[in-house]
C-alpha cells in the first residue's frame, strides 16, 4: 500500500465536498508528473486531502477505492483518473509552514515541487499528517 497527498482548492473542491458525497472521481490533473504518479495507484491506497490558497493545510484522509483509469471527460485519453473515498476529517490538519519545518519532509515533493497536484508520502510522512486531529 502507498501513501498520497493530492492538493485541492477548497473552494472548488473541499474535503468537506468529498465527505458530503462520501467518494468521488479525483480528476482535474493534468501535469505530467502528476498523471504518472495517478497512473501507480492502487486500490488501498491512502491519501491525504491538502488543501491550497489561503488554508495549505491537511483538511483529511481518503482511500483510493478503484484502479486508475482514463477519465471519461478526456477527448485525448492522456488524463487518468481514480476514485477516492473519504475516510476521516482531519480539523486540526498541519499547515504547509509546520510541514516545512519537519526534516521528514525536505526531500519530499511537496516542498521541492510545490505545484505537484499529487505527491507520494512515505510511510514515516503519511502517518504524521494523519495524526494531526
């Protein structure tokens, strides 16, 4: 099982919304990287739900409830998808600056490659981010 952070904007899609429908298509990725991170999901998988613009914080934890696949709104057939399923609220979730300051996360992606929509978490990462309630 691996672990993800995927970054949303809460005013367009907040965990709250995720919550609200209890799964949904995890789609809007279209950087490269990104997509090739989606393309390496698997059903198990846990994520956790970042918020950008003015929160950057953890807002939850979903699970990745289907294998990826190409998502049905792409004429190309280059943006791939998977669905994700809320599991657990995280109110007290870390800001981007506590992050930042943890040694754990200065190779990570997300303070390397801070416009990276999706980002893999180490084992170490994951449960620290999960635990902030």
């Amino acid at each position: 099982m691996a672990h993800w952070l995927l970054k949303t904007e809460p005013d367009v899609y907040a965990y709250a919304d995720l919550v609200r429908e209890t799964q949904t298509m995890w789609d809007n990725v279209a950087n490269n990287q990104a997509l090739i991170f989606i393309r390496t999901m698997a059903v198990g998988d846990t994520c956790i739900i970042y918020h950008t613009g003015d929160e950057r914080r953890c807002a939850g934890i979903a699970t990745v409830i289907s294998p990826p696949y190409v998502n049905p709104a792409d004429p190309t057939g280059k943006l791939a998808v998977v669905d994700v399923q809320a599991t657990k609220a995280l109110p007290h979730g870390y800001d981007l600056a506590h992050i930042k300051a943890q040694p754990m996360f200065a190779e990570s992606y997300l303070v390397k490659l801070g416009r990276l929509s999706v980002v893999p978490l180490t084992d170490e990462q994951f449960t620290y981010l999960a635990a902030a309630e």
